[in-house]
C-alpha cells in the first residue's frame, strides 16, 4: 500500500428506483412518484418532489398515499433497475478495479492507486457523476474521503446531486460538525419539510413536530445548515 492517504469515493444515486421510472417516462418528470405496492405495502422509493411532502422510503404506503394523495404509485420494476445499475457500475469499473458494490444503487470505489496526487480523486470523482449523468442519465451523489466511513457520510449529506470532499487530515472535525449539527437540529424540535434543501424551491407543506431525525424534512435542514457551516468555517467549524 502506498505511503499516502487513501483515495476512497463513495457513490450513491438520488432516489434511485423513482429516478429510473421518470427516465422511461418523461411525463412523470417533477412530479410526486412513489415506488411500492397500493394498500399495505411501504414505499420503496420516492422522488424528490414527493419527498416535500414528508415521505420517505419504507414509510407505509397508506400513509405516505395521506400526505400526497396525488402521488403517483409504480411497482417496482427491478430487472429494469438492475440493468441501470450495472450501467452505472460499468462506469464505475472503468475508472477502478476496486470498486465495491453494496447495494442496488451504492458502491465504494478505491482510487488510491489510480492517482498520484489525492486531489486527482477529486477530479475522477467528478467526471464519474458527469459520466453518470451523460451516459445514463442519473443524478448521484458523491463523497471523497481517505476511507469508506468518512466517504459515505460525506456523499449523504448534500443530496441529490452532490460532491464533498473531505480533505485528509478533516476527517474527524467533519464527522463532529456533522454530529453536532444533527444535534441541534433534532434538539430543535419542530421541523418544516422541505426547509433549506436545495432541491425543494417548494414550500412544506408539513410539518413534523415530534423532533426525530426522521425524513428528508430533517435531513434536508441538518445538511442545509451544515453544508453553510461546512463552507464558512471548513474544520474549524466543528468546535462551534
Ligand atoms: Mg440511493
């Protein structure tokens, strides 16, 4: 292994399944869409319109069907999600033969030896999402980071369609911010869906008052603030 730190990428494509639907259906294109079966099943994926009105993944169907009864509901197709990410992951091996898959839309992928300078990773972390974008046409988000952990937090926390970086050396102050912000926010208590993400120019339109860091309401806000603090004070932030 090299004297250096490792160059570790993490991708993770945007509300996968709904994605994929709104690929091979244009119309669907910007409306609320959720993948899983009407009556008693949960919700396997929503897309990011949906996610505004508070649903989430594995939420029961019925109840992400109160919030937004003009969701539009889609079993799932998985031999046609499966065929989209292996093109992803096709991609993704041309760049690395270590790439590690470990989920239908998730995959770690060890640059180390493919650059010789760490901010190259960077740059090849940058062209994948454009890659995956231009060729399959699927929004991803990404973390760079000296190992996996750091690497997944960081691809989580500015979705859909992020890139963070964190810089050797940063790892620790970033998980602290990032805890720290979680913190405050879930200490907040109410929280307003949609709030501060930049994918909702939408309004909430509901709310969420038990203080749980549940949904994209809370997740959306925690990564809102954390990504200005994150920008503003870098490492240092992470003592205030
Ligand atoms: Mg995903």
């Amino acid at each position: 292994m090299p004297d250096r730190p490792r160059a570790i990428v993490h991708i993770d494509l945007d509300a996968f399944y709904a994605a994929v639907e709104v690929l091979e259906n244009p119309d669907l294109a910007g409306k609320p869409v959720l993948i899983g079966g009407r009556g008693r099943g949960v919700v396997a994926a929503a897309s990011y319109p949906a996610r505004t009105f508070g649903i989430r993944s594995a939420m029961p169907m019925f109840k992400a069907l109160e919030r937004c009864p003009q969701a539009i509901v889609l079993p799932p197709r998985f031999s046609l999600y499966r065929d989209y990410s292996r093109q992803v992951m096709e991609i993704l091996h041309q760049a690395s033969p270590l790439v590690e898959q470990i989920s239908i839309d998730e995959a770690y992928l060890d640059l180390t030896d493919q650059v010789t300078a760490w901010e190259e990773s960077v740059e090849i972390a940058s062209s994948l999402q454009a890659r995956v974008i231009d060729d399959v046409g699927l929004s991803a988000s990404l973390g760079v980071a000296t190992n996996k952990l750091v690497a997944k937090v960081a691809s989580d926390h500015d979705k859909p369609g992020g890139l963070t970086v964190v810089q050797p050396g940063a790892e620790a102050a970033f998980l602290a911010l990032y805890l720290a912000v979680q913190d405050k926010c879930s200490a907040a208590g109410a929280i307003t869906v949609g709030c501060g993400t930049k994918d909702s120019g939408e309004t909430g339109q509901d709310r969420n008052h038990d203080g749980q860091r549940t949904g994209a309401a809370t997740q959306g806000r925690t990564e809102s603030a954390f990504w200005q603090t994150w920008k503003r004070d870098g490492p240092a932030g992470a003592g205030s």
